[in-house]
C-alpha cells in the first residue's frame, strides 16, 4: 500500500498534447483559407469593376454601378463614428429580439399543444392554418392602425414572422418523436406529465432550434422592410432599414452598401447565438 | 390508461412469472376494411422459460408484443400475467425494443435509471448504485457518460437490457432485438444475453424472424401462421443450458431447423400465393404510369 502522492503529476506536462483553441484550429484549416481568398477575389473583382467604369468609362453589368470597395470601406469608417450608427443598430436589434422573443414564448406552447391535444387541434388549426400564409408584411399596413404606436406594429408584424415558422417546428417536431420513447416511458410508468416533461419536450428541442434559426431569418427581413415602411414616421425612427432608406433618399450609394453589409452581420449574429444556445441546450446533437 | 397490477407475492428478483394468452383476438381498419391480424391466439409462456416467437414477416409479431406489453388492448379474450388480467403497460413488463429506443437526449446512465428515478423506487443513492452496477455488468462502465450516439449498435442493445433489467420485470419481452446488426455483433449479442438469461433465468419472451437465434436461445418456438395469427406449432428445444455455439452443429438441432423451417416456408408461400396476383396488377398499374 502506497500513499498518494498529490504534488508528483501523473503523466509530465506536454506542449504537444495542448488542445489548440477553436480559433487556432479554425486558422490551420485548409476550408478557412479558401473562404477568405473567396471573399478577397469578390472584392478585387468589384473594384477592378469600378477602377474600370472609372478610367475607361466601360461598364461591367451590376458591378460598374456600385461604388469601390474601397469608397464604401472609407464611408463604412466615417459611419461607424457616429453614434446614430449604431442606435440604428440598438433600434433594429431592440425588433427583431423583441418580436422573435414574443414569437418564441407563444409559440413554443402553442406548437406543443397543438401537437399533444386533438382537441385544441382541431378548433385551432384551422384558423392558424388560413393566417398562415399572409405574408408578415401584408399585416403592415393593418398593424399601423389597430397598434397606438409605429414601434408596436412593427414589433407585432417581426413577431408574426417568427411566430407560424416557429409553432409549425414544434408542431412537426413533437409530432414525429417516435412512438417507441413514449411507450417505453410509459411501461416504466410515467404518466402525462412525465411523458410531456420527459419526453416530447427534449425530443422537440431540435424542431425548435430549426424553427428557430429560420424564425429568426424571417425576423431580420421583416423589421427591415417594416422600418423602411414605417421608419421614417415621427414616432418610431431610426433602426438599420431606416438607415438604407435614407442614404437612398439622400443618394449615398456607399452609404446604402454600409447598410447592407451591416444587417449581412448583424444576421450572421444572430444566427451564431441561436447555434451557440442550441449547442449548449442540446449536448446530445453535438455528441459524435 | 390503468398501469397493469403486480401481484405482491410475486418475486422481483428471479421474475418467474407465468403468461396465459387466451382467445387474444385483434384486427385493425373499419369494417368495410378489416384486417384480422390475430385471431384466436392462445399460448402460454411457463415460469423461467424463453419462449421464441418465429412467424413469417408480417404476421402480427409486433402486435402480440404491443399487446402483452399492454400498449395495445386485444378486442376479444385476455392476456393474463400471473393469473391477473393486463389492462395496460408495466413495470412488470419491460419491452426492448428494435433497433434501439433509448432516449437521444439522456447519457447511457441516465437513460438506465430513467425508470426507478421517474417512479421514485427508493432512494437516489441507491438507484445510482443499481444502475453503475448494470452498466458494469453489461460492459458499459467507461460509457456512462456517452449519449446513446455515441454507442456502437451492440452497445445500444446492451444499455437497453440494462435499462430493461433495472426495472426488476416480471417478464422482459424482446422484439427482434438484435435486427439491424452486423454479422460480427449479433453472435456476440446472442451470447451475451443468454449468459445473462442462464444466470436467474426471467421469464422471456422473445420474438425473432431468424429461425438459427430462436433455435439458440430458447426452451421453446412457437411458431406463428401466416397474418391472423395463430399458433401453428409448439416445438420444444432439448438444448440443455448453457448454451454453446457448437450445440447448433447437433443432428438434433439440424432436424428441428428441417422442420420448423418447412412449417414457416409453407405459412411464407401462403402469404406469398395470396399476394402474388395483387402485387402482378400493382406493377402494371406502376408501369401504366406516364
């Protein structure tokens, strides 16, 4: 019989076994290269479109009317100063949480009602099937009345977005757990609260990140155009599709293309974060 | 739905219980199209004994075990457990399923105590316990930890018997349990799951459609008729236990494998015949098609 010994490490400490870091295994990968020599080869095409329309007078299609790179980079760095810059940011981000938000609290029940009771089903279905399929922006013009505010409608038509993609993931979702869990829960006598809590909410857990991620897409295309609709009222101003529409107005095309490329970003954001909380909430996905 | 009545003088521990189907009779569709699918079934499963059930594909195999299992209620006689009447699923009888049902979402450990922990059997420290102790039985002690994902098909199957076991039934029923793995795993499996049998011997019931793993495992076949069900032969396996691989290299195993085969190919050409003008007109209409 030996003692342990605590301060004598087990095996001696190693550089080569260090576990690199996501970001230095992201660096080495041959796929991260070609992603970014991708975007580099974009963006040397579009300017050598613009340095030719420049010298040359000769039109590319498409590219030969946008401004450079480089003039849009300049714009993007005078922009990014200001502070109203990145209120539209706050205001369009302060939607989009807001309306998914909403989406998600409504629709994560109703999608598993829907799905556990006939009875709901069948009163409810029906009704949320024929809104369904009206565009969340047909509702802009209707919200704008029955709302008192601007920010309300538009808040309600970004929740309108997220809210039928997301009560038809679940509703999918929940339905297909296979009917082998639910039996075997059963013999090992769970009743429906345990067959609920146990089983169809974690088995739905994927169709709601899905329903989610696409909820979520849907949400930044709304509040923009709501915002280039509505935006510009006394009301409600402001946010990143406001933004787009008044560089328009004013006939800054650098300016519209900083727009762009910021709602690209702030989509990317959103998206990582939906991804990064599905990876923690279901560990079992990422499992292999 | 009732959760089935266990007999409290009923031993959990060896889980010897008798099965009586009487009369079991089910059908499924309207009437204007009704499939008979069991139909005057009767069988008995003895105390410690491994009954295999053999039937061609399709002959409602599934549904006698959705039924024993109680997840199914037959339209007409009963299924008794010990003398009491089935009225829904159990405790008392624990199902491992095809392919693999473990829950995705709950690591090997968790899904192996999910039973006892939903129903509160006992305190948590000692069913951690029971359920380290299964895993290490069924060789998945350094798996505990893994989602079922993460698992080999072998690996599944063995968590599923310990998730099984853990509940103490009275009867394990097995529907093709091994089906869907490799030709390496399944003589593996086979084996390992008599050696956990032979040792307290729990009343099973086992449904199989590979006549050699019957043959293998059990004390009896009972060997089905083509869709309805019905009980075409009883035979009896004279394999004395433990059971080996080179027993199946016996003149007698040879003679039973003649004749259980000749009764299923007989029930397998019925279905067959009965189909063949059906399935001749489906592919004309498939081909008909623009």
């Amino acid at each position: 019989m030996s003692a342990v010994t605590i301060d004598q490490p087990q095996t001696p400490p190693s550089k080569t076994f260090r576990r690199r870091s996501k970001f230095e295994r992201a660096i080495s990968s041959l796929g991260f290269w070609r992603g970014l020599a991708g975007i580099l080869v974009f963006l040397v095409l579009w300017e050598a479109a613009a340095y030719l329309k420049a010298t040359l007078d000769f039109t590319i299609p498409f590219f030969g009317k946008l401004p450079a790179p480089t003039l849009v980079a300049a714009a993007a760095a005078e922009v990014v100063v200001q502070p109203g810059y990145w209120w539209s940011w706050v205001e369009s981000f302060k939607r989009v949480l807001g309306g998914f938000i909403i989406a998600m609290i409504l629709g994560i029940p109703f999608g598993l009602a829907l799905a556990v009771n006939k009875y709901f089903r069948d009163v409810f279905f029906p009704p949320f099937e024929i809104l369904r399929p009206i565009p969340p922006l047909a509702w802009v013009p209707a919200s704008l009345i029955f709302w008192p505010t601007n920010e309300m409608s538009i808040i309600f038509v970004t929740f309108l977005g997220a809210f039928f993609t997301i009560v038809i993931n679940v509703l999918g979702g929940a339905r297909t757990i296979d009917v082998r869990y639910l039996r075997a829960a059963q013999s090992m006598g769970a009743n429906q609260w345990h067959l609920f809590s146990r089983i169809i909410l974690p088995g739905t857990l994927p169709s709601i990140f899905t329903g989610a991620a696409v909820g979520m897409g849907i949400t930044w295309n709304v509040v923009l155009a709501a915002e280039m609709v509505s935006g510009g009222g006394s009301q409600a101003g402001g946010g990143l599709g406001f933004f787009i529409w008044s560089s328009y107005m004013g006939g800054s095309m650098e300016h519209i293309i900083v727009g762009m490329i910021s709602i690209g970003i702030a989509g990317y954001l959103s998206s990582a974060l939906i991804r990064w909380l599905g990876e923690r909430t279901m560990p079992w996905q990422r499992a292999f | 739905m009732t959760i089935g009545a266990v007999p409290s003088s009923v031993d959990h521990a060896t889980g010897k219980s008798r099965i009586e189907l009487k009369n079991v009779s089910r059908g499924f569709g309207e009437e204007w199209a009704r499939e008979e699918v069991v139909q005057n079934l009767s069988f008995e499963i003895k105390p410690g004994d491994l009954t295999c059930i053999v039937g061609p594909s399709g002959c409602g195999k599934s549904t006698i075990v959705n039924l024993v299992a109680g997840y199914d209620a037959p339209e007409s006689g009963e299924i008794l457990l010990n003398g009491q009447k089935i009225t829904g699923p159990g405790k008392d009888r624990m199902v491992v399923f095809q392919e693999t049902a473990l829950m995705p979402w709950q690591t090997t450990f968790d899904n192996v105590a999910f039973g006892p922990k939903l129903r509160g059997d006992g305190a948590r420290a000692d069913i951690d316990r029971e359920a380290h102790r299964l895993l290490e039985k069924v060789g998945l002690g350094d798996f505990k930890r893994k989602f079922p994902s993460q698992l080999s098909g072998g690996m599944q199957r063995r968590a599923e018997l310990a998730r099984a076991l853990i509940n103490k039934p009275l009867l394990l029923i097995m529907d093709e349990p091994f089906r869907g793995l490799d030709a390496m795993s399944r003589p593996l499996m086979q084996e390992f799951f008599l050696r956990l049998f032979e040792e307290n011997r729990r009343t099973n019931l086992f449904v199989t459609s590979e006549i050699e793993e019957a043959i293998f495992l059990a004390d009896r076949l009972v060997i089905l008729s083509n869709r309805p069900a019905q009980v075409r032969a009883i035979i009896e396996i004279p394999l004395p236990r433990p059971r080996e691989f080179h027993m199946m290299n016996s003149p007698e195993v040879f003679e039973i494998k003649r004749e259980a085969l000749a009764i299923l190919h007989d029930e397998a050409m019925k279905s067959f015949g009965g189909s063949v003008g059906a399935g001749a007109r489906q592919m004309d209409v498939m081909e008909a098609r623009p």
